[in-house]
C-alpha cells in the first residue's frame, strides 16, 4: 500500500531519488495542493496558489525546484522570498531534510539577525537555492555580495502576509533585478485585492490553484458570535475568559498597538497573558511561544501575521477580539483550536459596525454563528476602577478553582 503511494508523487514526475528522501522523513503521500501545482510547476508554468500553512505547501514548490535545480552549477538557481526569519528557516529545514543525502544541492538562507561577515563566507560558496527575508536580501543586492541575474525560479511565499508587514516596495525592487524569462510562483493564505495586483505584475497567465482542505477543521469547533460595544469589548472578554476558563487560548487583535494594549490590560488584572506580534525581537518572540506551549501563559494575545503558522497543541479556546477582515482570515484564526480531532471553541466579538462583515463570514463557511449578548458588559464598563480593585483581591480565590484540561488557572 505505501508503495502505491510513493507511486503517486513518481506520476507526478518526481524522481526516485526525491522519493526516497520523503520516505526517509516520513512523506508517504501527496496533498491536494502537491497533486495540483506540482505537475504545473514541472511544466514551467507560474503558478498562483491559495493555501494555508499545514496543506503541504512548502514541499509544493521545493519539490519542482529540487527537480529542475542544475547540481554542476554554483549559481543561485532558485530564489524563495518569505516575510520572517522563522518561515526562511523553517523553509530551509525542510530543504536541507530532502537534500541530506546528496551534496550536490545547496540551500542557504539569507536573513535579518545574522552575522553579516559569516553570511557573506557563507554567500561565496555554492547555493543553487536562497531562501532569504526582503530586507537582508536587499541589504545583499546593494552590497554587491549576491547576484541573482540567473534565477529562473521564484517564490513568493505568505504573499499577503509580506504585503501586511509593508515589504511591497522590497519585494518590487526584488523581483525588478530578476531576469524577466523565469518562473515565478505566488502563494497566500487569503487571496486579497492587493495580492491579485501583485500577482498580476510578476506573473505570466498564472495557473490557479486553490485548496479548501482546512474547512474541514470547523467541524470541530463551536462558534459563537458575541454581541458588545467597542466601549464594553474589552469588559465583555474578560467575561467570557472568566467563565470559560480556557486552558489554553488565543485572542486575535486588528494591529500590534491594540494586542500590545489588550496585553497591558489583561496582565493589569492578573491573567496569565503575554503578546505576539511583529515588532518583538526574535528572542521575544520565541520566548514567549516557548512558555505558552509550556502553559506558563495561558492568553496569547497575537496578530494575525504574527500567528500565522502557529501549532500548539492544547489551544481550547479562540477568541476573535477584533473581528477578521474576511472569511478566509477567520477560518484561519478559529483553525488554532479544535486540531488534531480535538473539540475547540471560537467566540467572535461583534460590535454594531461589524454585522456586515459577520453576515459576509457568515456566508463564506455557509453557516450561522450562534448568537450571544453580552450581559455583562455594560456592568464591567459602569465603574472599571471598582472592578479592577475587586478582582484584583479574588485573584487568589479564582486561581484555586483551575481551568479546563489540567487545571490551569487564567490568572495569577
């Protein structure tokens, strides 16, 4: 049986050797988006794809590359753009897993945060494959120390993502200085206005490729649309977290400023909280993750950009603070619960000037939320100070009470 599977990624034109490598980490079978852009991609089309992180991908392009890469060539062959540090090197991991046996194929990774003079040892060797952040790569091309005038393939990867954190004007300075005849491929969680417009600059008839595969993953979560004020949103929450008890949750803002403030806000009452989102150092960033997977926090308070990718296990509750901008943003908020067959829950705040785009999200899952008014909101937002003085003196009472899934308490 598992040999007919490998059979599958042979037909879709990937060597014995490749094979090989996926069966030593475990790959036995492609995914819809490797069935469909694979092919494609061998056939030097472009290719503009939308899909999520946990679809498959990242082996969707590597592997087409890792193909048509010339081994007795040092030049860089093949260039992928990503919008973070931990993407280019989570990229890079899964190149260098594939490529272990051979010393033929060279990745190298070029980003922010490194030794500059030991990256530029690094770039005078071979690399037929870059997986590199916008702003070290141009930082690169300015210098001299890098020449992409020979990539014939190129990568945009979260391309929404890269547009969000203001990386476009990197990105066309980048794909200005590659040579016109290459293949260019194009992938986005969400497929805006703007991401269309990028594509259709860079690309030549790009093939479209779309994978609904994380829909699936709603099944397992209960949905419920909380009916509040911009004034009582924050008193509303508060609400919920108390009377959920969420072993595990995140709360998804609009901007780093407000998921920086409603961190604040939450630590001020003793919860267990801290922040994600893009302006912390790499350092921060990790630490933090590191302690909510360890269930040190318990509220992670994130962007969408920052969240983007996030996996832990034990997540029971989302809470959509701010509501998203479309309904392919809300299934990937709401998809951090509720994995791995697990049941999760997803309350999404809703104010008076959020109700067209709910009915929109609404639309796009082909369903109707629950529907939950918040009581208690306009008691929190009477006399906050008087609140905050009470809480602060049952935080030991409420700590001892423990939350779902191992007893966690919300607060300190």
């Amino acid at each position: 049986m598992e040999m007919a599977k490998l059979t599958d990624f042979f037909r879709l034109g990937i060597r014995k050797e490749w094979i090989d490598a996926l069966q030593a980490n475990g790959i036995t079978e492609p995914t819809p988006i490797q069935e469909k852009a694979i092919p494609a991609l061998l056939a030097g089309k472009d290719v503009i794809s939308q899909a999520q992180t946990g679809t498959g991908k990242t082996l969707a392009f590597v592997l087409p590359i890792l193909e048509k890469a010339d081994p007795d060539s040092n030049d860089v062959q093949a260039l992928v753009l990503t919008p973070t540090r931990e993407l280019a090197l989570q990229i890079t991991a899964e190149v260098k897993k594939l490529t272990a046996a051979t010393d033929d194929l060279h990745v190298l990774a070029v980003y922010g945060g490194q030794d500059v003079d030991r990256q530029l040892r690094k770039l005078a060797g071979k690399k037929q494959v870059v997986i590199a952040t916008p702003g070290r790569l141009l930082d690169h091309m300015r210098r001299g120390t890098i020449d992409l005038s020979t990539v014939s393939m190129f990568v945009l990867d979260e391309a929404d993502q890269m547009l969000h954190m203001g990386f476009l004007p990197e990105v066309e300075d980048i794909a200005a200085s590659l040579p016109d005849k290459r293949q260019t491929m194009l992938f986005s969680a969400t497929m805006t206005p703007q991401v269309r417009a990028l594509a259709q600059r860079f690309m030549q008839n790009p093939e479209d490729i779309r994978v609904q595969g994380k829909r699936i993953t709603l099944a397992n979560i209960r949905q419920i649309a909380v009916e509040t004020t911009d004034r009582a949103k924050q008193s509303a929450l508060r609400t919920l977290i108390d009377e959920e008890r969420p072993f595990l949750a995140v709360i998804f803002c609009r901007t780093k400023r407000r998921a920086s403030t409603l961190n604040a806000a939450l630590q001020g009452f003793g919860y267990l909280s801290d922040e994600l989102h893009g302006d912390l150092s790499q350092a921060k960033r990790e630490d933090v993750m590191k302690r909510f997977r360890e269930a040190r926090i318990q509220l992670l308070v994130a962007t969408d950009v920052a969240a983007r990718g996030l996996d832990v296990e034990g997540v029971t509750h989302v809470f959509n603070y701010d509501i998203p901008e479309d309904v392919d943003s809300y299934i990937h908020r709401i998809g951090r619960t509720g994995r791995a067959k697990e049941k999760g829950i997803a309350y999404t705040m809703v104010a008076a000037k959020d109700r067209a785009q709910l009915a929109e999200i609404e639309k796009g899952i082909a369903m109707t939320l629950e529907r939950r008014a918040s009581e208690r909101a306009a008691d929190y937002g009477e006399n906050e100070e008087h609140k905050q003085h009470k809480t602060k003196h049952k935080g030991q009472e409420r700590a001892g009470r423990g939350g779902q899934r191992g007893g966690k308490p919300a607060r300190t």
